[in-house]
C-alpha cells in the first residue's frame, strides 16, 4: 500500500490501521475553490487526483489520497501562507462552528477498484481575543495546516466542542478507511 501524502498527521493515522505502507508524494496541483467544483467535493476530488497519480506510477499498488479543508462562513480556509494569514483565518473561525472535510479516495489500478468519500465533522471554536490567538500562534505551527489549527495541538486552548471523527479533524477518518482496508488486504 502507498500513501499519497507526506503529511506526518496521515502517516501516524494510517500506521495506527496496522497496514505496512511506503509513502509517496503525488506532487500534482489540487483544485481550488474558483475551480468551479463545489466546495463540499474539492476535498474528495483533491483525494482521487493524488491517488489516481500514484496509481499511474504504481499500478499493482493499493494507494490512499487525502485533502483536507475547513470551510466557514461558505469560504474554504486551505493553508495559511504567513502568520498573519493564520491569524485573520483564527480570527475568523473565533466564536463560530465550521465544518472539517477530508476527502479520501482509494485507488488500485490493477483491480480497477476506485472508492471515494468525505469525511465530515463539525467543530466550535471559542471566542478568542488578539491574545488567545498570538498564544495558540506562538505554540503551534500553523502554516502547515488547513484552517491554521490542529485539533491534537493545544486545541483545549480554540475549540469549545466538535462533533464528528476526531481523526478526520486531525486529517484521516478512519473508521471507515479500517473497514475498507480490512476488506481489501485480506483477499
């Protein structure tokens, strides 16, 4: 199996399903929110587009795509480019649920099997202050992750609740990625 991904969050999720996997980045441009798909179906999209490019190079492989994306207020937050980006994105998210998708698709080319979903969770961010939101900045690195939080860093210190897989939040649902695993690895 291939992971079409090189965030450490998916590697450290999908070593918890007890598969051997290498890893492989996929190295292709994801669609964005003016691409004309729904924004619901760009995580999903983005997924099948990394997997589908790794399966090319490895036919014989079973291979896992993921992309993530918060969407708040009908706008999807990617992400941030500078810390002051990922400051108006937390800003933003302040005070407000938002919606976690992680598209995830599954791809083995030479038993033309395709399977794709969205995971979706729901999550309420406190109401911060400036100050809530230069502490939470100065202890995690934002840039690297959708919407300018993780959940499993200080979340304690942003989010009031959520309600959904955590793991799809941190970037892998995986009760159902489990079951899809189990079926196709023990044949």
């Amino acid at each position: 199996m291939i992971l079409a991904s090189r965030s450490p969050r998916r590697k450290e999720l999908l070593a918890s399903c007890g598969v051997e996997f290498s890893i492989y980045d996929a190295g292709v441009k994801e669609l964005t929110a003016d691409s004309g798909v729904a924004l619901e179906q760009l995580p999903a999209q983005n997924a099948l587009l990394k997997a589908r490019a790794v399966a090319e190079r490895f036919p014989g492989e079973l291979v896992l795509g993921a992309d993530t994306m918060v969407i708040c207020d009908g706008k999807a937050l990617g992400k941030p480019g500078s810390l002051d980006e990922s400051f108006r994105m937390l800003r933003m998210l302040s005070g407000k649920s938002h919606e976690v998708i992680t598209g995830v698709a599954l791809v083995w080319k030479e038993k033309n099997f395709t399977e794709v979903w969205n995971g979706v969770s729901h999550v309420r961010f406190k109401k911060l202050s400036g100050e809530n939101i230069e502490e939470y900045i100065s202890l995690v690195n934002t840039l690297d992750k959708a919407g300018a939080y993780a959940v499993q860093e200080h979340g304690e210190l942003i989010i009031d609740h959520f309600d959904g897989e955590l793991e799809n939040i941190i970037g892998l649902p995986l009760i159902r990625l489990k079951q899809l695993l189990h079926e196709l690895l023990q044949k």
